[in-house]
C-alpha cells in the first residue's frame, strides 16, 4: 500500500462521508450507529470527535435516503465532498465553504460558533450561580430580606437560558424515546428549580437558614445552578478540545504551496518565458521552477539544477537530501540554497501530502467513539428513576389520599437521583487531571484519551525528532597524524561558516559551543554536491566529500551512525567529523519507564537500518523491535498490522509523516518540539521534549481514568441506596439536597487527589 492507493476500492459498494451535527455524547453516535445498520447493506462508522460518518451503502439505496434516515433520527447531516488538500484561497470562507468546496477549514470555522456558545453560556452562568450559592449556603444570610426572591430572579435566567442546550438535547431524545446524561441533568435541574420556584411563589419560602422553616419550604435553587455551571464548563472544554484536533487537516493544506513558477515555450521563437499561476491549475507534466527558500510546489522530477532539499516537515528526517537531475522530490518540502527544475509527476489528489492528509482523516474517522460511562448506565438509570418517581406519587397518594403529601415525595426521588455528582464525576476530575498534566508539560486531549490510555499494551516510538534530537549534532571529530580534535573543529569551522549547509551549521555551532576561537577564512567557495573550500592562512582548506582528496590516511574511515565529512589541504586528508541526530539524554530511561508500565515499545524510523539498530541499542529497544527505511503509509500499515494482531497501540512521533500514524493508533502521542499537525493529529500532546513525558502522560491518564470510574462508582451507588429511602418517605427534599451535596463534594475531593500525580 502506498500514500497514492487510500481512495476506497472500486467495488458495488458505494461510499459517502457525512458531517453530522447535534450530537452531545456517545449514545448519540451509537444511536445513528444502530439506526443506519438497520438498513439493507449499509455498514457505517459515526466518529462524535470529529462529528462525522463513514458510510458504505449497497444499491437501491441512495444518499438520499441515508440523510433523511440520520434527519428522521434527529441530527443534522451534510454530504462531505471529496477533495484534494489543496490550500485554501485568501477568502476561504467559514460554513457554506466547509459544505460547498469541502476544505477543512470550513470545517474548523464551524467549531468556532459552539466553542464560543458554551464558553459564553459558562461564564454567565458560573457569575449569578455564586451569588446563589452565598445567599442559600452562608449562616446568617437567609434572614436578609428578600434573599429567596434574589435566590429565584438570579437562578431563571440559568436554568431556562445557560441551561438550554441540555433541555433542548433531552426534548430530542424524548421525541426518539432514548435518554442520556442531557436527559438526567434536566430532569434534575428542573425539578430543583420547579419545586424551589413554587415554593417561592406559593409564599412558603422561610426565613431560617437554607431559606426553610419546613421540609416543605426548602430551596434547591443552588442545585439547579451549581450542576448547571459544572457541566456547562465541561462541555465548553470539551469542544475546545475537539476543535483543536480536527485542526490536523487544515494544518496539513497550509504545508502545500499556493501558487507555482511555471516555464512555458513560445513556439514560434523558443524563447522561455516564466508566469505564476495557482498550485490548482498547475497539471501533470509541466514544468515549474523551485527557487532557494521556496515549497517544492507538488511531487515531481528534477530536470536540471542540483540542491539540498529539507524534507524533515514532510518525512520527519532531520538530515537533507542531495538532488540533482532525475532525482524525485516531494511536494511540501523546503527548497535550500540551489535553483530547480521540477517537472510534475503527481498533482492534486494524487500527491503524497494529499495521501497522508487522507491517511489521517480516513483514520480519525474510522476510529471507534468512545461512549462514557455515564451515558451508558444512564440510558437504564433514567427510565428507571421516571418510573419510581411516578410510582412514589401514586402510591402515596393512593395511601394518604392527598396530592400534597405524594408530591414531596416524588419530588425528593428526583431531587435524590438529579444528577449532581454523577454530573461532576467526569467534568472534576477531567479538570483537575488536565491542569495537573499542564504542569508537567503533558496536554490531554478530551475524556476519549482517558479509556484509551487504559487498553494501550504496545508504544511505538518515532525516532527522528522523539528518541532523537531531531537536527543534524557533531558526535565525532578524528584526526590523524599530530593534528588534535579542536584543531581539526576549528578549521573545518572556519571553512563552514561561510555555507548554509545543515551538516556546515552543525559543525560551527559545536565549535562555538566548546568556545572555540574560530580562525578567520577568505574565498570561500561551495563546491555543489560535494563540499566547500577557504583559504586560511593561505592554504586552501577542503571540507567535504571523501574524493575531494587523493590521499587518505586509513585511520580515517567514515562511520556508519551518521554522516562523515573530511577535513583537508595539499590534497590529504586530515581528519573526518561525523554529524548525526544524537539520542536525547532521557531516552534511555524514558523507555524503561514506558516497561515499567507494562508496555512494549517498537522503534520505527525512516532512517536506515544501521542508524535505527544503533539508535535501539542505545535505548535498550530490541533488535527484533526494530522497523527501518519506512515511508509515511508504512507508518500508517505498521500501526494497522499490529492493531490487527490483537495489540492495543500508543504511537508516539513528531512529524507531518506521523500525522496518519497517530491518528491510526489508539492513541497519538505527539512531541511538543514537533510539528503542529501533529500535535493536531494526537491525542496526548508533550509540550516539551522529555521522552519520560511518554510514560507520565500515560500514567496520568490511567491515574484520571480510575479516579473518574472511582467518582462514577459513588455517583451511582450513592443513587442505587438512597432511591428506596426516597421513595419510603424517609428523605424529605431538604436531606436529599443536603446528602447530594455531601456525595458532591466527596466526588470533588476524590479528584483534587490527582494534584498530587508525579510528586
């Protein structure tokens, strides 16, 4: 498999991509799972983190029908065009571009609005939601006057207005007879506010502490709005999140040239002329100028010129590749100190940074949803609790005989089942585990990560750039006869200050790192594909290629863990200096750490075999988990084979070649000295570049996971007991309220534990 066989195969079966909208939770995606698979023939993937299907349909069927079979469940869906990761043009609008042309970026813009919504519906709430909570909770201020009708006008405009997007969510699964978590944070807060606003409107509100003088006159008004701000900042951080990381694609277009130097031959007098055009309407077969510091505009051939070509954003691969004429160059990459030639080979769709832009969304759409724990019990919990709420009111009002008396208790069912601390068992310790990985350099990319994390057994491990530094280090200077090692460093310096070359740069900037004095050099000269030369103190000084010299000393041989230069006049060698991608310092212990969780690491390069087994040795990697010499599909191919070998897989890299890798994976780790789409295409981001931020990373995650299954436990538990003393008449509204408060902040305590992760 290559980048440029990821379109479906032409088969009977037809495929479409959707972009779905109005979907709050796993059970969302799930129920338009169910509701498509009962078609004839139809086989489809609904992913809620990027708010997209993949779906595979059989003749009759047509796209039509799988719309209004979504529409008919309740969500929103557009047809997702085909398209090539072309850049953008300077006025890429926002929605109709995302559903007309299909950039991303359309895509991306839409995120916006919601992201926005939530943030803006949060802080409103969270600012008349404290002083709620002041005046129902702080002795001595439930005498004020009028305090529980401040407590009623501050708590209105939180419940029907900051509280909208759960009522609304539970009004839809109502008309589609499901519930989720929506469901159960608007059963709750409605009946704490209905029953608190009677209250106070019946005049029965008290002037004792809590704003009681019975069990019939107590205010729940602080419920209502605290649950309210809870989840609102929950779900304002989880759709920044979201929005974050359906970034990887947009950054892929920006990577892309947007418009191309072409040569074009008038035919009646030969003469060549040059004209830029737009990188859309450059075609196979022309032939388009690559100036020094410019994007090679698609993949091609080079038909004259020689030059060094940066592939690292593209390949990951620190050290630059020489070209010259019949050599292939790849689009996206960076152009250095020569003038090209480039006839193309690939354009649009067909391009190997258009196969991994469609790596990388075919497997983030692919990719399973994670449903959350509290969707899937409350799917049963919800029914459940309706059900004995109404049968509390029946029976009792069958038993007294009064309406009056059966209304409290029904009442303190629900308020014992709203939803407080099953509401704050994720949103909490997500928060506190989040902040807590901010501190250590580790970005955790919504709750999804979490489980993930859970079932990872295998890491695989870029070298370039994650066990690597990532660009071109002096590791060896040898030389022979009596000349030393810093007097070889100083002249080879001296030669190379005057290039561009990375190998010239690694070199001069060792020796200004030993602070070095560097001797002054006159008439340099680049020799193109094979050195450079100065005059220092009136020798011509060679630094290069080993032919460069007719004499060479057999101690100096060139070694195989990096790239040898040599180093000399009078046509012999002197001393060779050998520039490689060194192992970070931490890597040793960073994958012993990744053993001591019980994981199994791969390394997987790009690079040759001889460096990554060198490289493994180094880090205690074993050869026969060693995968070299690998293009950007292998990556993406590796990580599916060892999928399809039952292993649950953490890739770990920091490049635009990951991208696809990272996103196949069950879950992306992404170095943060790496490259955006990268950390775009991850689900765990390293803001620095420590390879024991692997192991912390996921150790956090798994720390957050239990603390979340920990809170869930007594968020349902604490239910599951207190229902039937409800429902005995034995919890009044004011105990219930008082022992979910209680179980509120036993869940917050529980998850201020994870602060302490790490110390």
């Amino acid at each position: 498999m290559t980048l440029h066989d990821t379109h479906e195969t032409a088969t009977d079966s037809q495929v479409v991509d959707l972009a779905i909208t109005g979907m709050t939770c796993a059970s969302c995606s799930a129920r338009i799972e169910r509701k498509l698979g009962k078609l004839e023939g139809v086989a489809a993937s609904v992913n809620l983190a990027t708010e997209k299907a993949h779906i595979r349909y059989d003749a009759p069927l047509t796209v039509q029908d799988i719309l209004a079979t979504v529409r008919a469940t309740g969500y929103g869906a557009e047809i997702i065009p085909e398209r090539a990761p072309a850049a953008p043009p300077a006025s890429a609008p926002g929605r109709d571009a995302g559903h007309q042309d299909g950039h991303a970026a359309g895509h991306v813009h839409e995120d916006v609005a919601p992201e926005s919504s939530l943030r803006r519906r949060a802080t409103i709430s969270a600012a008349l939601t404290l002083p709620v909570f002041i005046l129902a909770m702080v002795p001595g201020l439930a005498e004020v006057s009028g305090n529980a009708w401040w407590q009623f006008l501050l708590a209105t405009p939180v419940v029907v207005w900051a509280a909208w997007p759960f009522h609304r969510a539970a009004a839809v699964n109502a008309r589609h007879r499901a519930s989720t978590m929506d469901t159960l944070v608007s059963m709750g807060v409605l009946a704490a506010y209905l029953w608190s606003a009677v209250t106070v409107l019946t005049g029965r509100a008290g002037t004792t502490m809590g704003g009681m003088s019975d069990s019939d006159g107590h205010l729940y008004f602080e419920v209502a709005t605290v649950v309210t701000t809870f989840l609102l900042v929950g779900r304002w951080l989880e759709a920044r999140a979201k929005a974050q990381g359906k970034s990887a694609l947009t950054t892929l277009l920006d990577l892309g040239a947007k418009d191309v130097a072409v040569e074009s031959v008038d035919p009646s007098t030969g003469v060549v002329s040059e004209h830029r055009i737009p990188i859309e309407d450059l075609e196979v077969g022309a032939a388009f100028v690559v100036r020094p510091g410019e994007k090679v505009a698609t993949d091609g051939l080079v038909r004259s010129g020689r030059s060094t070509i940066d592939a690292s954003l593209v390949t990951g691969e620190s050290m630059p590749l020489d070209v010259a004429a019949g050599d292939e160059v790849t689009g996206g990459t960076l152009n250095g100190g020569g003038r090209l030639l480039v006839q193309a080979t690939r354009v649009g769709a067909d391009t190997t940074l258009a196969g991994i832009a469609r790596l990388v969304e075919n497997a983030q759409t692919g990719k399973a949803g994670v449903e959350r724990l509290a969707d899937r019990i409350s799917a049963v919990f919800v029914p459940v609790v309706l059900a004995l709420a109404a049968a509390t009111f029946v029976g009792w009002w069958i038993g007294t005989g009064s309406a009056t008396a059966a209304l409290p208790a029904a009442i303190a069912v629900l308020i014992i089942a709203c939803p407080c601390a099953l509401g704050l068992a994720t949103p909490t310790a997500i928060l506190v585990g989040t902040g807590r990985g901010a501190g250590l350099g580790i970005l955790i990319k919504g709750p999804q990560v979490l489980e993930d994390t859970r079932r990872v057994d295998t890491v695989v491990l870029d070298k370039t750039g994650t066990i690597t530094e990532g660009h071109p280090t002096l590791i060896d200077v040898t030389p022979a006869g009596r000349l030393t090692k810093e007097q070889a460093l100083r002249a080879a310096a001296a030669v190379e200050a005057g290039s561009e070359h990375p190998i010239a740069s690694a070199i001069v900037g060792a020796a200004r790192a030993r602070n070095l004095d560097i001797p002054d050099a006159r008439d340099f000269q680049a020799l193109t594909g094979s050195g450079a030369v100065a005059v220092i103190g009136g020798e011509e000084v060679f630094v290069g290629r080993r032919d460069l010299f007719t004499t060479v000393p057999t101690e100096l041989t060139p070694r195989s863990d990096g790239s040898t230069v040599w180093l000399g006049w009078g046509g012999i060698a002197r001393a060779t200096l050998t520039v490689a991608d060194a192992v970070r310092a931490d890597a040793e212990r960073g994958v012993r750490d990744l053993g001591e969780l019980g994981l199994t690491a791969y390394l997987l390069t790009g690079d040759s075999a001889v460096t990554a087994h060198a490289v493994a040795r180094a880090v205690g990697i074993p050869a026969d988990r060693v995968i070299a010499e690998v293009r950007p599909a292998d990556k993406h191919a590796m990580i599916e084979r060892l999928q399809h070998d039952g292993h649950v897989v953490a890739m770990v890299g920091d490049g635009v070649n990951d991208a696809a890798a990272l996103a196949q994976a069950d879950l992306g780790v992404a170095m943060g000295s790496g490259t955006d789409v990268a950390a775009a295409s991850a689900d765990l981001v390293l803001m620095g570049d420590r390879v024991t931020a692997i192991a912390q990373g996921i150790g956090l995650s798994r720390a957050t996971l239990r603390v979340i299954k920990q809170n869930l436990a007594w968020a349902f538990g604490y239910n599951i007991a207190a229902i039937p003393l409800a429902m005995a008449g034995l919890l009044n509204p004011m105990i219930a309220g008082a022992a979910m408060a209680a179980s509120s902040v036993l869940v917050v305590s529980n998850s201020l534990r994870l602060r302490r992760y790490g110390r």
